[in-house]
C-alpha cells in the first residue's frame, strides 16, 4: 500500500507540473509598454483563437481604441491599423465569432481580467466573442451598499469571496456572467493604468495613437 501511495503522489505531481507547463502566456508589446498575460485552459477556444492571431500577426499595429477611466481598456479592431484621427472605430472584426466560455463564478470581472468583447445581447443573444476585440478591467473599488443596489438591480447573489474582491481590489461587476473572461494580466499592470488615463474624444478614444506594436508567445 506505501509504495501504490507513494506511485500515485508521484503520478499526481508529474500531472500538476505538466499543466503548469502547458499554461500559456503572451507578452504584448506597446508603445507605452510590455504588458503579460495568461490566458485560462478553462476557456480553451478563446485560448487557442488568440494565440493563432498572436501569431498570425494580427495585432500588430492595432490601437488601443476606446479607453474609459475606471473601466477598462479594449483593442483588437482590425480596421484601427491605419485608421485617421477623426475615424470612429469599434466595428472592425474577422466576420466570425468565438463561442461563449464564460466560467462564472470562477472567472469575474475584477482589476486585470483579460475578456473578449462581443456585439450586444439584442443581436448576439448567445453572446459570441469577437474574433480580435478584447478588453482588460481596470474598473473602480465598490463599498458594500453600492454591491448591495447591482445585485437587486441584476437579481443575483454575490459570493463573499465576489464582494472582498470588488471592494479591495476592483473592477466592474456588472459586467459578470456576460462575457467571457479569458485570462488575466500577470505583469504590466501600470502599463494598463498609463492607457486607462489617457485623455481621450467623445468616443473614448485616445487623442494620441496607443498602439500594439507586436505581441509574442513566452515559453
């Protein structure tokens, strides 16, 4: 019995660090920084359609196009490469969408996430992803009565472990249970915080280019 014991821990561990080593991360480059992320096994179609873009190349130049303080960030318009100053983006896209793979209540919407943005539940009742447009929360801290007023607005229940998260470290709430969060940022959190306050036009857009100059896959 000791030795199937200790064959079995030997089994478990070796299955614990190849996971670890199967965890993928990706570096994306600015022109205000290197931000890293990792993206989530539990959400492995978004996992996998974001790494064959990263290394399609087509990131690459893309801007980080609508920016909202304590809110988030978003990028990923296809049509933001080359766009002029004046030009109102937010449409560009591949023609196709991700599947849903929204693990909640794993996966929320606080400080750092990394999530796909996706066309309204008016068109999109199965709340696709976008192909390319992705965002990552930055969001607000939350005191317990302003949680209290979403969930009756929403109607849902918060778990403890939600409101600590929403309270000390941030983000935004009612958002959860929408869109899929595939990811979070590992490193380059100022980054993130140096785009959130850029000034921006009346379409959240930075007055001066944020752009994508690359992203790679880290081994």
């Amino acid at each position: 019995m000791k030795r199937i014991f200790i064959l079995l821990f030997t089994v478990l561990l070796s299955a614990s660090l190849q996971a670890e080593e199967k965890e993928t991360k990706v570096l994306i480059i600015t022109n205000k920084g290197k931000i890293t992320v990792k993206l989530y096994n539990e959400t492995p179609q978004h996992r996998d359609n974001f790494v064959k873009l990263v290394k399609e190349h087509t990131f690459d130049s893309l801007l980080f196009h609508r920016v909202i303080k304590q809110f988030m960030i978003q990028a990923g318009d296809i049509n933001s490469k080359n766009a002029p100053a004046e030009a109102k983006l937010g449409d560009g896209d591949l023609g196709y969408k991700v599947p849903a793979e929204i693990v909640f209540p794993k996966y929320i919407n606080k400080r750092g996430q990394l999530c796909a943005a996706r066309e309204g539940d008016e068109v999109n009742p199965s709340r696709g992803s976008s192909a390319t447009q992705f965002y990552i929360v930055t969001g607000k801290h939350y005191t317990d009565n302003e949680l209290d007023k979403m969930e009756q607005q929403k109607g849902v229940k918060l778990t403890p472990e939600q409101r600590e998260a929403y309270k000390t470290v941030g983000g935004a709430p009612h958002l959860d249970g929408s869109y899929t969060v595939f990811g979070e940022v590992l490193k380059g959190m100022k980054i993130v915080e140096k785009i959130e306050l850029a000034a921006t036009d009346s379409n959240d857009r930075p007055l001066t280019d944020i752009r994508i100059k690359t992203m790679k896959i880290l081994k």
